[in-house]
C-alpha cells in the first residue's frame, strides 16, 4: 500500500513539475499548457504508453489533466469498437461524464458557500 502511494506522489509529481517548467520558462499562456497536457494524454494513450504508466502510478497518472485526456482516448476507442464511427462523436463524453458532473457540481457548491468579490 504503501509503494502505491509514494509511485503515486512521484508520477503525478513529475507531470506537475513539468507543468511548472513550462511555466516558468517559456512564454505559454496557462490555458495552452492545460490543453497540452490533455492533448498529450489522448496522444500517450493512441500509441498505448499511457495505460501502462496509469496502471503503475493509478491516481498519479489519473488525476492530471494527462489523465482526462487518456480518459477521452479510452472513451473513443470503446465507443467506436460498440457503435461504429458515431462513437467518435459520444465515446469521449459518455466515459468522462462523471468527472464533469463532479466538476460542475463542486463549482455549483463552492458559488453558493463563498460570497463573489468584485476585483475593483
């Protein structure tokens, strides 16, 4: 159990220090090296290096944005493999529906607990 965790802090650590790399160093907006890191996951995962690595790490390859593009890939393959070529089309949403659900569900709790504040 305890091997689990600590491959776990360092995979996932790892992909965060790439993260913070880029940002320090190079002219990157945040929003391009989040679409990045989801892009690379879906990419890692076409060529089948990400399933071996989310195996090893579990939440430390799972958890990162990495994560959720391996997620989508996933999602399309399974998709298409039922329903033909309209399982492009709903592979990705249908396998990541519950992490968005909890997304918006926890945005939806955290605007009724803190009060907004204007930036003026």
């Amino acid at each position: 159990m305890a091997i689990d965790i600590l491959k776990a802090f360092l995979v996932g650590g790892l992909i965060c220090a790439v993260g913070q790399l880029l940002i320090d160093y190079t002219k990157l907006t945040p929003a391009r090296i989040l679409t990045g890191f989801v892009v690379a996951g879906v990419f890692l995962s076409a060529i089948g290096l990400y399933k071996p690595l989310s195996d090893f790490a579990g939440a430390g390859a799972s958890v990162p944005l990495t994560g959720f593009g391996h997620l989508l890939a996933e999602g399309v393959r399974k998709a298409v493999d039922k329903d033909g070529f309209v399982g492009i089309f709903t592979g990705g949403m249908t396998a990541s529906a519950g992490g968005i659900t909890a997304a918006l569900l926890a945005g939806l709790a955290a605007s009724l607990v803190f009060k907004q504040k204007d930036k003026a």
